[in-house]
C-alpha cells in the first residue's frame, strides 16, 4: 500500500543580503564627519578641555607641573584664543565637559586620543595622577558621535600624542614611559587592521612624546629636534618625500615647545610665541606661521598640539 506523502513548505530563506561596506565608507552617515590620517591636512573638528575647577589647586610637583604658579584666569583666556583661531579657521571645537577635579593635566587632550580613519583608540595614560581623565573623553566622543574603536586595555600603556601620522598609509608610535609595549601592540593592530604600515620609535627618556621631538608642517616638511629621533624613522620621512629641517634651538624646543605646533593646513601651521629661530627657519622653507602666547598652558609642559585633539582632519 503506498505511503500518503505530504507536502510541507519549505522555510523561506531570509531574502535579505547585508550592506557590505566598509566602516570608514559609513562614518558620515550613522556617526559624523569624522576621521583623521594626516597630521596637515585641513582641520575641521577638534576635541579640547578647558581649563576648570581642576587647575585651581594642584601640587604642581606631583602632576608634573612647572613650580612657577599658573594663572589660572590667564590660562583660560589664553586657551579661549587658540580655541577662537580654530573656529576662525573653519574649524569645529567641541568640549570636554566633565573631567575629575584632581586632574589639572586634563587640558592636554591629544594625549588621551589618536583618532584615525575609521574613529578614536582611547588612551590609557602612564602616569597615575593623569589616570581616569580618559573616562570623560569618553563620554564626550559617545555624545558627539564618534566612534571608540578601542580603550587600551590590560597592562597596556598608551597616550595619543605616542602615534604620529606620516600619511594614510603610514604611522609612527613610539614606546616609552608613557606608551609600553602592550600598548603599542594594541594600536599596531587597529592600524593595520586599516591597512597602515606601523614604525616603531623608541621614545628617548628625556622625552615622552612624538610632538615634543618631531611634528609636520605640511606633507613635504617636518621639523625635527635632530639628536632626539632615530635615524630609521627620519630616514623614512626622507624616502616618503619629507624635507627635514633641524630645529636650530634647543631652548625652544624645550622650554618654549618649537616643536609643538598645530597646522591649520599644509604650510600653514599655529605656533607657540617666543620660538623666533625655529619660526624664521621655518618661514625660510615656505611655511606659513602664526604665532599665539601661551605662556600659562606650557607650565604644565604641554603646548599647542599638546591640548589639541584632532577628530576631523581633510
């Protein structure tokens, strides 16, 4: 006797196809105009703290501060102007709202993110009294709309002014007291995740960030404080195009931060005041330079680039 067969319905299949893209492709879109992979190319959003209850009453010995006494109501004009050239530029400042009050090294931002094409990687600073500041900025990032690709985690070590870029295939970051290995591990791997070539600089122990040894001013010059960097790293620059200019002062890059300046666009950089030697060798080259004073900010041995995160470059 035949079998009875019944006929079920197959289970449809999802008729559906995901959207295939990449995250960078899709930043515009679900997060905002944001990214960077150049240190020159035209800024267009910045991330900054001003000055607050934080830098009213510190031991200045304890968070590495000048022993000369800041005033306070002068560091926050002066940081109002740099914020004001920015803006007068084109560019976008957001804030840093929150931050703990025991933290007066807050206003150093581009130490707690390095941003990149495809969002932020969030620092874990090296130094204890500069710690948990990285809490707050990621809050502001979360409420502006950009991406956290990663907090260094683990043993990791990590601050963002350790990672320069060379181009968009290209990024230095150094080790040091400020970035250990496990945290240069962390980085390398998103940035090659992105298709970046990584260089490795051993950071000197008299300094603990790219931007006080070596910075671009536009995609063909970098300046350099010559007996600091590696010669596999400025050789690179070299083969990448790069016209090397040694700073002629050691006094200016050290105490009145030649080295640390912010360009607005290439060859066209915002300096600190009081580099004159640096300044004129840099003008002799074809850079462009404005200069702005901020004589309170560099008492907490940081500058422009210092308090300057890039979100937004190009």
């Amino acid at each position: 006797m035949d079998k009875k067969m019944f006929d079920i319905e197959a289970i449809p299949g999802e008729r559906w196809f995901p959207k295939e893209s990449f995250f960078e492709d899709d930043m515009n879109e679900y997060w905002g105009d944001f990214g960077v992979c150049s240190e020159v190319d035209t800024l267009k959003a910045v991330l900054m703290r001003r000055p607050g209850k934080e830098i009213e009453d510190f031991n200045a010995r304890e968070v590495r501060f000048s022993d000369e006494p800041v005033d306070v109501d002068l560091m926050r004009r002066q940081h109002d102007e740099v914020a004001d050239i920015y803006r007068e530029f084109g560019v976008k400042v957001f804030y840093v709202e929150n931050q703990r009050e025991d933290r007066p090294n807050a206003v150093y931002c581009r130490d707690l993110v390095f941003m990149t094409p495809e969002g932020a990687i969030l620092a874990r600073p090296g130094m204890a009294a500069r710690r948990g500041e990285e809490r707050y900025v990621a809050e502001a990032l979360a409420k502006i709309g950009v991406p956290i690709l990663r907090t260094i985690s683990g043993n990791g070590m990590f601050e963002g002014a350790n990672a320069m870029w060379v181009d968009r295939h290209t990024c230095v970051v150094s080790t040091g007291v400020r970035c250990n290995r496990s945290g240069f591990e962390q980085v390398k791997y998103e940035l090659e995740r992105m298709g970046v070539e990584v260089w490795h600089m051993q950071q000197p122990y008299s300094n603990i960030h790219i931007d006080g040894l070596m910075n671009t001013a536009s995609n063909d010059v970098v300046m350099v404080h010559a007996s600091q960097v590696p010669y596999d790293i400025l050789d690179m620059m070299k083969k990448k195009g790069y016209k090397i200019l040694e700073a002629p002062s050691q006094t200016e890059v050290r105490e009145t931060f030649a080295c640390n300046f912010v360009a607005l666009e290439p060859g066209y950089i915002l300096m600190p005041e009081g580099n004159p030697r640096t300044q004129e060798l840099l003008e002799k080259n074809g850079i462009k330079v404005r200069t702005v004073n901020i004589s309170e900010i560099i008492k907490g041995k940081g500058a422009l680039h210092c308090i300057t995160a890039y979100l937004k470059r190009g």
